[in-house]
C-alpha cells in the first residue's frame, strides 16, 4: 500500500513538474481566478441575510443549492 502510494504520488510530481517546465502562466488570471468562487459565494450570505436567513442555517443551505443549479 505504501509503495503504491509513493509510486503514484512520485509519478503526479513528475507530470506536474513537466507541465509546469512547458510554459508559464499568466500572473493575472492567477490573481483573478479566487474571485470567480469568492464572489457568488458573498453574494449569496448577502442575499440569505436580505431574505431574513440569518438564524436558520437550512436556509442558506437551500438558497446556496438553488443558485447552483440555476
């Protein structure tokens, strides 16, 4: 079990290191790509708290499912 992991987890390092060799990535999208989760997620605790969720925890949950699936 051991081996298997160490084999495996030697073979991820090696395609990594090898994609990251292949070029470089822009610095930008880097920096832009955390917003693109963070965002919708503070949009959504805002609209929960506008819908008067604030002390139901069900709640935010559902609207959260809801604005996934939209």
């Amino acid at each position: 079990m051991t081996a298997r992991f160490a084999w495996n987890h030697r073979s991820s390092y090696r395609r990594h290191i090898a994609a990251d060799r292949e070029g470089f990535p822009n610095i930008g999208t880097m920096m832009f790509l955390p917003f693109l989760r963070v965002v919708p997620m503070h949009l959504t605790i805002g609209l929960a708290a506008a819908l008067g969720m604030q002390g139901t925890l069900a709640g935010v949950v559902i609207l959260i499912a809801r604005v996934k699936q939209g």
